[in-house]
C-alpha cells in the first residue's frame, strides 16, 4: 500500500531503526532520500498554496465515477422510520395489540428487555407524493412535494449496534472499534480534494429543541489509521466557523508566512532524522491553516447569494439552523470539498414520540429538500451524492409514548450522484421490525457509496497493524439497484 506521501508502507523505517541508521555514518538520511520523503517534506515547506493540497492515491479511477463529492446530513438519535419513511397499515390495525412473540422471542432489545410489549401505530399520517408516488409521512411536506422524485428511498438498512455511540462509530467508520478512519477521511486520502484552501473533510452540528440532543464526539470524524491530515475539520454553525481564524492585532500574512518557512524548515530537518511520516502531515496542516485565514472568511460571506437563496433555504446563514448548514454544505461543495457532514442532534425519542418527531422534522425538512434543488438548479446534484440517514432505526413497541432504539431496521435516502430518483428499494417486515426483501447494510452503503464515486471498495486500504485496513473491512456489497 501506498501512503501519503508516495512512500511503500512496507518499506517505512520506524523512528527507532531511523536512529540506529543515523548513528551509523548518516545512512538514515540517505534511507528517507531513497524513500521519496525527502522530497516531499521539502514541497511542504515550499511555502507554496499547492503545499496543503493532496492529489489521492486513487490514480487512476477503479470504476467510472458518477459523484465528485458526497454532502452527508445526519440525522443523529436514531430516526423512527415508521414515523417518517416506511408505512405499516399492519401496525396501524395492531396498534395497542401484543407484539407477536414470533418477532422478538430471542432477540437483542435495548431498554424494552424484559418489559411488556405493545405495539405502536405511525404516530403521522404517510401520503403518495410527486409522479413517482413516494410513499412519505405528511411531516416532511418540503421533502414530500420538492424532491420526492428525486430521492431513492432506502426501507431495508439495518445496523450491528443498539447504542448510539458505537452506532454512530459504526455508521462512520465500518467498525465499532474507535480508532479506525471516518468515511471522509477515506475519501480525502484516496481521490484527493479540489480545495487548496480548505480542508477535505468538513463537519457542522446543529442542534434542535426536541429529544434529546446526542452528543457528538470528534471522534466521529477522526483520521484514525490514516496520517492525521485527513481528520475532519468541525465548523462552527455561529460566529467564526473556526476558532483563530482571524490574525492577531499587529500580526501580518508575511509575519505569518516567515512563521510557517521557519517551522518548515525545523520540522523538515528533524523528520530527516527520526523519519517520522506525521511530520510531513503536521507541515500540511500548518499550510492549510495559513490558506484557511483567506478562504474561510470570504466562505461565510453571504453578501454575493441573492435574496432568492434564502427564501429557498429559509434562512439568511450563520444562526446556527440545520438550514443555515445546508448553505454552507453548498458553498463549501462549490469550493471542491470532498466530504461535507451535517449533523442534527434532536432524534433520539424515547418519550412523546408523536410531538417530539414532527418537532424535528420540522427542524431540518426545508433545509434538506432546498439543498437537493438548490444543488440541482446550479448543475451540481448530477455529480454530488446526498444522503440523509441515521444510526438505527426506532421498535414498532411502544416506550411509553415513545420507541426505543432498533437495530434490525431502519431507512435512508439518497439523491443525485448517479442515484436513481423517485424509487424505494427494500422492505421491511408488517410491523416494520426486521428486514423482509433486499437487506442493506452499513458497509453496502459505504461500498455503494465509494463506487459512485469511482473506487472499488475492496481496493481503498491501509496497511497497518501487520494488516490492511479499509473502510468495508471484509465485507460490502455495491447495491446496483439503486444506481442510474
């Protein structure tokens, strides 16, 4: 495998054996030249823009790509897809009703274990929308009426965790193992990104007034196995979208500038020695820091978006809305971001499922389906995968008047990027319990996802740990069904 710096992973000397050479007549020195290193940590200290920037290893596409860039808006506490994109008039006529031992005799249930179980009707009214009769709850109106052709509603996903963290940790990373690479971070390290002056991988969190709010931890987008380069980067929803971005009073770009040559030049003479490759990452990101002070500001200035922008979004940017993110995602996708994430920390409904659902649906149904058309109108949805998903689904029992976390089903929808728009693909039981026809996966949506973009998943790897990593690990399937 190739890391980042165009180096065999295989060959690397450790920082240890990097000693023994240099106390050796100065071999260590002639070891990294040989490596390509030497080079490298030059270029990043060449104080050039084209520094930061970090063309893939994905040379050439395995597969024709149909996505440049991927938007992910997250729906984080565990969406209740019978309340939101998957009917059951089973359940409607069940509603109160005993749930059939034959669903749940022998099965893993989260806080429900050993309780009496009842079964629990959709909460809100589903209806057919646009030509294609997209079957979607009334609390999604925006989604529902402006871009129900448009989106592939998937019914059969389904999870290997019950608990938000290592759902989430799952959902990100493929493995509930915390130290493995988040899906952007394979993304940024194996095509590369177009922005010089931004980072590749970028995350926003909003947060609404229903549920409970999950937390959301950094972790969620870290670089993991991979140089630490291609962690993501979180931005802010108010205020600066990055703390210090701004200079000090009295400090100057060309002060600045001679800080970084300097850094440069230090850290490039002491990675000779140790042949430590972070060295080479840390450089990278002291580059991209100095281009983000220019980049970033003119990003949050909305003063170029017409007033047409936002009524479509229904916001004017920067209050820290769901919608107000979305506008953001555009711009930075605009910018050549590759990996854009939103969260929204309002799903988790244990209690007042009926409310708290419409509640924040409400928060985040305009921003969704204005982002979809906004991208659409600029020529942008063709080659730009949105997907608005979750880390596990809600059980068809009730909690009280809420649901409980479930694992064994749950939906997602995608759109643009190569996605066929106006289907449903996959089912689930009548009650909405487990998978009955075309079961996905979290690693066949991460497998689908990295094929529209034109990487065969089982070749994206890293080698670490004496073995070689990658996003599916050792499994995945494409879902072809759903590709244009």
């Amino acid at each position: 495998m190739i890391d980042p710096w165009g180096t065999n992973l295989r060959s690397l000397p450790l920082a240890r054996r990097a000693v023994l050479s240099a106390a050796a007549g100065g071999l260590g020195s002639l070891a990294l030249g040989s490596l390509g290193l030497r080079a490298t940590m030059a270029s990043a200290a060449d104080a050039s823009p084209a520094a930061a920037a970090w063309p893939g290893v994905i040379r050439p596409y395995h597969v024709p790509p149909k996505a440049k860039r991927v938007i992910w808006l997250y729906m984080a506490g565990g969406m209740s897809h019978l309340d939101t994109f998957d009917h059951k008039a089973k359940l409607v006529e069940m509603n109160g009703q005993p749930m059939p031992e034959s669903f749940t005799a022998g099965q893993q249930l989260a806080q429900l274990q050993g309780s009496k179980l009842a079964c629990m009707a959709p909460q809100h009214a589903f209806r057919r929308w646009g030509q294609s009769g997209q079957e979607i709850s009334e609390i999604f109106p925006e989604i529902s009426a402006r871009i129900a052709d448009r989106i592939a509603i998937v019914r059969s996903m389904h999870t290997e965790a019950i608990n938000h963290d290592p759902a989430h940790t799952f959902m990100n990373t493929g493995s509930m193992i915390s130290g493995r690479p988040a899906a952007g971070s394979w993304l940024w390290y194996g095509l590369g990104t177009a922005a010089e002056d931004l980072p590749g991988f970028v995350v926003m969190v909003s947060t609404g007034g229903f549920g409970q709010s999950q937390p959301i931890a950094s972790r969620q987008w870290h670089s993991g196995l991979l140089p630490s380069r291609f962690q993501g980067v979180e931005f802010r929803s108010k205020g600066d979208p990055v703390l210090y971005v701004k200079s000090p009073a009295g400090t100057t770009a060309g002060r600045q500038r001679d800080v970084i040559d300097t850094i440069s030049r230090l850290d490039t003479l002491r990675g000779s020695v140790v042949g430590d490759p972070e060295i080479a990452a840390r450089l990278a990101q002291y580059e991209l820091a100095f281009q983000m002070q220019a980049s970033v500001p003119d990003l949050v200035d909305l003063s170029d978006e017409p007033a047409s922008t936002f009524d479509l979004y229904g916001t004017k940017g920067g209050d820290g809305s769901f919608a107000a993110n979305c506008l953001l995602a555009r711009r930075l996708a605009e910018r050549g971001v590759r990996f854009i994430q939103l969260y929204h920390r309002d799903w988790d409904h244990h209690g007042s499922v009926k409310d708290h659902v419409k509640g924040t649906a409400a928060e985040v149904d305009r921003g969704a389906a204005a982002l979809v058309e906004d991208l659409a109108r600029r020529g942008m949805l063709d080659d730009t995968l949105v997907v608005f998903g979750t880390e596990f689904g809600r059980t068809p029992m009730a909690q009280g008047n809420g649901r409980d976390h479930h694992m064994k089903a749950f939906s997602v929808w995608l759109a643009g990027g190569g996605i066929k728009g106006g289907i449903t693909y996959g089912a689930t039981d009548d009650l909405g319990y487990g998978i009955a026809e075309n079961p996905v996966s979290v690693h066949d949506l991460h497998a689908t996802m990295l094929h529209l973009l034109g990487i065969d998943h089982t070749k994206l790897t890293i080698r670490a740990q004496g073995r070689d990593f990658r996003l599916t690990d050792v499994h995945g399937h494409v879902v072809r069904d759903i590709i244009a």
